[in-house]
C-alpha cells in the first residue's frame, strides 16, 4: 500500500515538474520582431538596438514604480530581432542606430503570423531635418496604398490637381509612406489640414508623432433616380465623435474631485481625459496613466496596464460618461489642462516647437512628446 502511494506521488512529482517547465519554456520565448526603415522600405539589417520598455504608468509624484526595463541586442542580416517576452510590456518602445526615434510594439507593429512582427523606424535622415511621416491606408483592405499620390490642403472642398491650392503633394513609397515637412502643415490651431487621394473621400490630417496613420475611405458616388447617365453627386464626410478625438481634445470631469493631498488635507480638482492618435492619457487623482483605446459608434474602449474602462459619448447631453463620472469638453482653461511634470525615455529626444492651446504661447521641447494641450508649431 505504502509502496503504491510512493509511486502515485512521484508520478505527480513528475507531472509537476513537466508543467514548470513547459511554463518557463512559453513564458521565455522571444517574439520575433523584423525591422524595416519606413522610408527606404528595406530591412534595418546588422544594427545595434535598443528596447526600454514599462508599465505605460506616468506619475507627476514620486515614488511610482513603472517597471521599467532595458534591453540591448542586434539585428540580423533580415533585419530581425528576437525579444525576451519578459522585456516585453504596455508600452516597449524600439530604436535602433541611425533610428533614435521610438516607436512602440504594441501600438505601431504589424502583425505578421502568430509570433512574428514588423516594425518600422524613421531615419534620423529625415526627422533631424524636420520631417513627418504619414502613412495611407485603405480602410477596407487595411493595406498600405503603395506608389500614391496625395495631396495636403486647408479646403476641405479642394480637389488637385485641378484645384491648385494645395500646400503639399506627395507620393508614397512601396510600403505606403511618405515624409513631409512639418513648416508646410497650418500653423494656426483654428485652421484644419485634410488629405486628399484622387478616388478616396477627403480625410482629415494626421498629424504629431503618434498620429500618422491616414485611415482613407474609397469615394462613393451616388445616380440620381433619372439613371447613371446623370452627373455623379458626392457628399462631404460628416466628423463623427471618433473621428473628432483623434485630433487631440482635452475632457475633463463636470465635478471637482480629490487630486492629490495638500498641507490641510485632500485637495481638489478636475480629472482629465487627454486623446491623441491612438492613445489616451487619464489624469486622476495623483497619477496618469496612459494606454490605448477603440472608438465605434459613440463608444470607447481604453485599455490599460491592468485593465480595460468602456464608456460612451452621449451626444444628446454632450457628455462622455468615464468610470461614472461625466467628462466635458475643456474650455481650455489652465485647470483643465496641467501640463504634467514628467519626461518619458519613450520620447525621441527631437526638438519639437509647439503652440500652447490655453495661452498661444510657443515654446521648444526637448522630445516629440508634447504634454497635453500642445500642439506640433
């Protein structure tokens, strides 16, 4: 009987162990990551990179542990590297030499096949000379458009090259991207760039470091009931609520609530909620924490480091409803808008001019990350 149970148990032993390491072998595989120049379209073959990754979290108050973490390596002659899934985190930003500018896995990577990935960096070519990349994309296919040619106007009803008042035209390389001078978008925050692709519906510009992907819908005609021999009519797309966020609004919350701690207790104030590209940043009570969300018919779904927040725009009330708290447009008022006091190593350390949207005053970072209420000058 005894020597039976000693046999039982060392099989379970045995399994045990088996399951430790089939868990240390998963958790321990590296993804592989395939670096690709975003303006050449070639690998970034044989070059020394470099990962810092973190929890995404961003205090205005120390202490705060944000897990950060550095990773060295090297691409091979495909230009593939192979990362510890240990490094990977919320945000793991990737530069490379001659690539100083971070771009981050889980927000700019294509996905190749299960373990596999793509990314791609932007020559110090060609950000040193102050230069932007936009990328086009059909919103059906979600494929780069290739050997495109595009347009930047400030009329949203101008149509090259026939109208002529365009201020930049360009053409896409084989992976969909293009490099355009930051001095030829509207300096003047009251005036809107678009993109215009001949067979594609105007779209607004993208514009910052995050926001460069130009998401473009094929031009729909519609025939009068008289038949198709009748001229072709086209309407002007409408902003929609997910469409305007992108631009980079500020909401804060209606109530006043408790943003830290004074010398005679909780101090009070407005919660904010900053979007910009694909990202959103949530400044409540002392800290700020920053993820990535979804936007569909009226409705957000933010993820974060440790969980994910839904909430929904009401039009009717002009709300955005947040943890059970209603959020409004800022008025851009100081208060609603702090500009937080952090550097973040995810920032390309490239001197950025931006305009204050509260004051109108211009002023020079050190990064390409502009703290809220800032915008690209």
């Amino acid at each position: 009987m005894s020597r039976g149970f000693s046999k039982i148990l060392a099989i379970v032993f045995v399994i045990i162990l088996i399951g430790v390491a089939i868990y240390f072998l998963l958790d321990n595989r590296s993804r592989e990551v395939k670096l690709v120049d975003a303006f050449s379209g070639q690998p970034i073959s044989n070059t020394d990179v470099r990962i810092y990754s973190d929890n995404g979290i961003r205090c205005i108050t120390t202490p705060c542990n944000t897990e950060g973490q550095e990773w060295l390596g090297k691409s091979n002659d495909q230009g593939v590297i192979l990362i510890p899934s240990k490094v990977i985190n919320v945000v793991t930003g990737i530069t490379a030499t001659g690539y100083k500018s971070s771009r981050d896995l889980s927000r700019d990577a294509e996905k190749l096949s299960g373990n596999s990935w793509l990314i791609e960096l932007d020559p110090d070519s060609k950000i040193d000379n102050s230069e932007r990349r936009v990328k086009l994309i059909d919103s059906q296919t979600q494929k780069p458009l290739a050997n495109t040619t595009f347009w930047i106007v400030n009329n949203q009803s101008c149509r090259p090259p026939e109208c002529k008042n365009y201020i930049f035209s360009g053409t896409t390389n084989s992976i969909g991207n293009s490099y355009y001078p930051i001095s030829s978008i509207a300096r003047d925050i009251d005036i809107i760039s678009w993109i215009f692709v001949s067979g594609y519906k105007v779209a607004k510009f993208p514009t910052g470091w995050v926001n460069y992907k130009a998401i473009l819908e094929k031009e729909t005609s519609t025939f009068p009931s008289s038949g198709p021999t009748s001229t072709t009519t086209s309407s002007i797309p409408v902003i929609s609520f997910c469409s305007s966020i992108m631009g980079g609004p500020v909401f804060r919350s209606v109530k006043e609530l408790e943003v830290g701690l004074g010398p005679d207790g909780p101090v009070m104030g407005h919660w904010t909620l900053g979007f910009k590209g694909e990202l959103v940043s949530w400044h409540h009570s002392d800290v700020v924490e920053s993820g990535s969300y979804i936007c569909k018919s009226n409705r957000i779904t933010a993820k974060f480091f440790d969980r994910s927040i839904q909430s929904n725009y009401d039009d009717k009330k002009n709300v955005l409803v947040w943890e059970g708290e209603e959020y409004v447009k800022s008025e851009m008022t100081n208060q609603a808008c702090p500009t937080p006091q952090y550097t973040s190593p995810h920032c390309p350390k490239i001197p950025t001019k931006a305009k204050n949207l509260i004051t109108g005053e211009i002023k020079e970072f050190t990064t390409a990350c502009l703290p809220l209420c800032w915008v690209e000058y």
